[in-house]
C-alpha cells in the first residue's frame, strides 16, 4: 500500500465541534481493550513540533519524498546534512507526559496495541511495548542496495568524522527530523555509504510518497480488528496511512475517540474529539483511574 502524498486538509464548516469534557477517554480507557494510534500532536511536549497545528512545519517545510531522495545525489545530501544536525535535537528527546500515560495504561493491561505514526520513538523510550511504528523509526538505518540494517548513533559518528565542523544554525527542527537549513550551508557536506556494500543508506522510515510494508498494514489491521476501541492521540489523520485505520474501525462499528487540539480529517467517525492539550488531558485520565504515572522530568 502506498502512502498518498497528502500534505494539507481544509476542514469543511460541517464538522462536528470538539470538547473539552474528558469522559468520552474515561470511558473508552476504562473498557480497556484500547487501541492507540498516536501522532506527532503526542510529541510537541518533549520538544518536537507538530506537522500541522499552530506553527506546525508545514508552513514553511515540505518533507523528503521517496522520489526525491532516490532521485539523485543533491538531494540526499540536503536530506542527511539537514538530518543529521536535526537528529541532535531528536537525540536529546524525552518522553513527556502523554508517552508516559499511554505506557501506564498499557501496563494497567487496558491497552490491545499502540500504532504510531512518529518515527522519534518516544512511546518505546516511555516503556511501551509492542509498539508498531507505522513510518519507521529514525533511530535505524537502512541500505538500500544491500538491505544492511545499523543504528542510527554509529552514522552520526562517521558523520561526523566525515564532516568536522559541520554546525550551522538551523531556523528550526521538523517532525520528520530534518533541520531548515540553507542551500548554502549544506553545499560542503560529504554524505558516507552502507559500510557492508558501498550503496545508498536511507533512515529507516517511511517518506512522503512511499510504500508503508505490506506486513506492517496487515499488523495494524489486525490490531483494529482486535480492539474494543480506538483512541486517536495527536493526530490530524490528514495522511490516508493513519486515517484507514479509524475508517476500518468506523466500519465495523468499533467506537473512536479523539485527543486533538484542531479538527481532524476523522471527526465524523469519532463519538468525540477532546480539544485539551495531551499531556494534562490523558495523566488527567489516569488521576480519575487510579493509574499511577511515572512523571516527565520537564
């Protein structure tokens, strides 16, 4: 299956209003049999921003398509001299306090899944298990000629060998975690190969205009057919990879609630949008369940 390209949605005035009352999530997390589908608006706390919402990066960023960074050599030098300083500020990311309450649910034993579609990998450093990261994770690398798998840290290194110096200053990180920089300040970056076979390396995710793997849709289908309920965390469900997952539920009459500031390309299918900011709102939750939350620092 192929991820359509969609960058933006305008919500039509047809849309059903957003609430600020909690019970909808109390409910469904009470009920347990839960299924997360989380997106970027569950990581803006811990410093990464949003795609979307208020000052979201697509305002003044367009991500990396498959298309481009397979096209030719220019552009995955942009991509990894930009990625490589944005993976910095990915690296120093924290869980916040809505990672943290989705992995004290799941211990709770109220969840079925957690399907993700952010590749910072945030729900796994909060202790969640089983996590399914639809889009991949940056903290893997991948050749594309070889099909060699490494960890992200051991490229920044020889990155940073390769590229003494290198520290421009960004206009701003992405959630996909590339860094604004300018045409000019990545002109001089030397791009390193797959140390098994000389090719092409790529981070471990899924860009714009690439095929999600088969296997992993089948993953996430079955974790929908399985659940009780979907709860949606943060997510617009602008990109048709996430929102055919809260179709499929809608379908079979699996109830949705949703934890979104902004409308959503799902609302008609949800019983609720809850506009609270996630953090409060789902540790809010956990208070009223007498689910105990390990705190974030920040």
């Amino acid at each position: 299956m192929r991820m359509r390209p969609t960058l933006s949605w305008t919500p039509t005035g047809d849309l059903p209003p957003g609430t600020t009352d909690l019970e909808p999530v109390v409910d469904v997390v009470r009920g347990g049999g839960v299924l997360v589908l989380s997106g970027a608006g569950i990581s803006t706390e811990s410093g990464i921003p949003d795609y979307r919402g208020e000052g979201g990066s697509l305002a003044r960023h367009t991500p990396m398509t498959y298309q481009d960074f397979t096209g030719g050599e220019r552009a995955r030098r942009r991509y990894w001299a930009r990625s490589h300083l944005g993976w910095r500020t990915f690296g120093r990311a924290r869980p916040n306090d809505g990672h943290l309450a989705v992995a004290a649910f799941g211990r709770a034993g109220l969840l079925t899944g957690v399907i993700t579609q952010n590749v910072d990998g945030l729900h796994r450093a909060a202790g969640s298990d089983g996590v399914v990261e639809l889009h991949g994770g940056l903290d893997r690398v991948v050749c594309l000629s070889c099909g060699d798998v490494s960890a992200r840290r051991e490229l920044a290194r020889r990155l940073e060998e390769a590229n003494p110096g290198f520290d421009p200053v960004p206009a701003a990180v992405n959630p996909d975690g590339d860094a604004d920089l300018t045409d000019e300040q990545v002109a001089d970056f030397h791009v390193v190969p797959c140390v098994v076979c000389g090719g092409v390396l790529k981070p471990d995710v899924v860009f714009f205009g690439e095929t999600v793997p088969a296997e992993r849709v089948e993953r996430c289908r079955e974790l929908v057919r399985g659940a009780a309920s979907v709860l949606v965390l943060g997510s617009s469900l602008t990109v048709m990879s996430g929102l055919r997952f809260v179709r499929q539920a809608a379908q079979a009459g699996t109830p949705v609630v949703i934890v979104n500031r902004d409308a959503t390309r799902g609302d008609t299918l949800a019983a609720a949008r809850v506009a609270l900011p996630l953090g409060k709102a789902l540790t809010s939750v956990a208070e009223r369940l007498g689910i105990a939350v390990e705190r974030s620092e920040g």
